[in-house]
C-alpha cells in the first residue's frame, strides 16, 4: 500500500516563496505527481517526477528523492490566485495510472 | 491537450432513485479510468478502476452492486449509483492517463451528487 503525509495547512505572503514537502512510504513507485485542486473543483495537474532532481515549470517547481520517499512543491511570486489545495499523488506500478493521494496542504496566500 | 470531460456537473436526486455520471475521454483513448470521491476537505479517494470490455476493479470497501461501473468503449465510462441515499452526497471525480502526454493523468470536472 501507499502512506503518503503532507502538511495540513500552510500560510505565505503574496510575492514570497513556499514549500509544501511529501514524504511517502510506497510499496511500488511510478511516479509522483502534484495538483493543485480549489474549492469545488476538479484537480489540475501541475508536475510529474519519476527521476530524481528539481522539475522547473514556470513559477511552479516540484523536486524529487527516491532514496528518501521525499518531494517538495515550490512556489514563487506567490499570487492571491494561489490559494488552494495542493494534492501529492504516488503513482504505483499495477494499472496505467492508479494513484493514491494525500490528504492535500491548503495554502492561504495573504496580503 | 488531452481532455476529459465529464457529465453531469450538478445533479440532485431523491433517495432510492438511480444516477448516472459519464466520464469522456475527448481527444485520446482510455483503457484505463479511475472514478474517484471526495467528501468536503477530504483527499480524494479511489473508488474503482475502470477496464474498458472487461469488469471494474474496485477498491476495499467499496460496494460493486452499488456503484455501477461501465467501460464500453474506449472514450466512455459510466458510473451509477444505485439506489443512492443521502450519505452517497459527495464529489465524484473521473481520470484517464493519456500515455502519449509524459503519464499525466487528467481529471474530468466533477460531478456533484446532492441526495434528497
């Protein structure tokens, strides 16, 4: 089975950087991936790492370590916009796709 | 970009009554989908794995006489929820993986599902 830990709740100022870690204890390992979801909606998707290393797209960043069960989500130039739910999602190896999600990190953005 | 699309968005029925939910892959083939729920400021929870021509895998604890599960063809698959009651009210979410996009798995936008 997959446990994967995020933090709950994280709060940032607009125009500043934030982290939201993952760590994950797997029994298979096809990737992790991260969402962002707000409040009603469906998630989209933000990154994909299944090599260890920094992914760069844009103002969002997502960093892998497979020895350590460990990924981050960063993001810089923080807007209002960015207030939602980070999703981190492990992919494992039966199906094409089947993910197990965390429980999500709800980032506030103020002023 | 690959596209999932899914119908209804909003529904609401009166207990006992049956509802359908279709998930559409747009512009790429699914043999594989996933239904999804999610309660309000809950994670998402796997329900079943949809394989098209061939019957759901569903997870622990999910009742399969339940929620219906239909692949027939390889854009579609349905979810029912039969005979649903209050409790069933929630947020059900389909995905696909489009293999040709990096492995990304795309959701459809939901469905909301108020029981009465």
């Amino acid at each position: 089975g997959q446990n994967i830990d995020q933090p709950t709740e994280m709060t940032a100022t607009e125009g500043a950087i934030v982290q939201i870690n993952c760590t994950y204890q797997t029994s298979g390992f096809n990737g992790l991936f991260w969402y962002q979801q707000h409040a009603g909606e469906a998630p989209t998707f933000l990154s994909y790492n299944v090599l260890d290393g920094l992914e760069e797209k844009g103002r969002f960043s997502s960093f892998l370590s497979r020895s350590k069960g460990y990924s981050y989500l960063l993001l810089k130039e923080l807007q209002m916009k960015d207030s939602a739910s980070y999703l981190c999602a492990v992919r494992d190896w039966g199906g094409a796709g089947k993910s197990t999600f965390g429980d999500g990190t709800t980032l506030t953005v103020k002023p | 970009g690959a596209v999932v699309s899914q119908h209804p968005s909003w529904v609401i029925c009166k207990s006992g009554t049956s509802v359908k939910i279709e998930c559409r892959s747009l512009d790429f083939q699914a043999t594989t989908m996933f239904w999804y729920r999610q309660f309000p400021k809950q994670s998402l929870m796997l329900m079943a794995t949809s394989n098209e021509g061939s019957k759901a895998t569903y997870e622990q604890g999910v009742e399969k006489d339940k929620f219906l599960i239909n692949h027939a063809s390889l854009t579609l698959s349905t979810l029912t929820v039969t005979s649903a009651h209050p409790e069933d009210s929630s947020f059900y979410i389909c995905s696909a993986s489009s293999t040709g996009a990096g492995n990304t798995i795309y959701f459809g936008e939901g469905s909301w599902l108020t029981v009465v």
